[in-house]
C-alpha cells in the first residue's frame, strides 16, 4: 500500500528529502512523474491515465505536505521501513488502506520510476 500523510501533518518538512522517489511535495505545490527520476515522454498511472511525465499535475493536498501514490514504493529496494514514517515527528505518515498493495506491485513501480 502507499502511503499517506494524514491532516495531522505540521508541514515540518522533515519527510520531504528522505523520499528516495520523490514521492512528497509540500501542500499546494504542483508534482509531475519526472521530478527526482530519469523519465521522459508518455507515463501510464496507476488508474489508465496517460501523462507526459513533464507535465505538472494538481496537488493533492493545499494545506500540508502530500505523497502522489503513483511515486510511493514506501521505499521498498531501497531501505528496510518507509522512511517519511520514521522521520515524521507526529507520526502523520501511514499506510494508506484503501491502496493496497504488494511488494511486487511496489519493485514494479521503482523499476519503472528508476530506468
């Protein structure tokens, strides 16, 4: 499953340079499939959809700090636990239960976001 920031957020920022998927953006900023990766040219998401990976997309969030779930591998392949969760002093970040998902669904998306 992905994982999400709750409303409890303080907008630290604490979680924000530890995603190794550039995955977490603060509230209002817009996020695209490129940023922290080596993609170009056209992304399928997770629902369908086909984006230019350049292409800006809404924020998520306006008020705190978001995950885009099509970036979140909660850090699986690159550290043993999701590492915006065990910076976050609140303990804001955490799994998202009506995202699902396995561990091989999780290394798909890092091969896809890390060519």
């Amino acid at each position: 499953m992905a994982i999400i920031i709750t409303d409890e957020c303080i907008n630290c920022g604490a979680c924000e340079p530890e995603c190794p998927n550039n995955a977490i953006y603060e509230g209002g900023i817009e996020w695209a499939i490129k940023d922290g990766t080596s993609i170009t040219g056209a992304y399928s998401l997770e629902n369908g959809d086909q984006i230019d990976a350049a292409s800006k997309q809404r924020p998520i969030s306006e008020e705190y700090y978001y995950i885009v779930p099509d970036k979140c591998t909660e850090c699986v392949g690159f550290h043993e636990e999701p590492q915006c969760a065990a910076v976050c002093p609140v303990d804001c970040c955490v799994p998202d239960p009506d995202r699902v998902e396995s561990e091989e669904i999780l290394l798909s998306r890092k091969s896809r976001l890390h060519l």
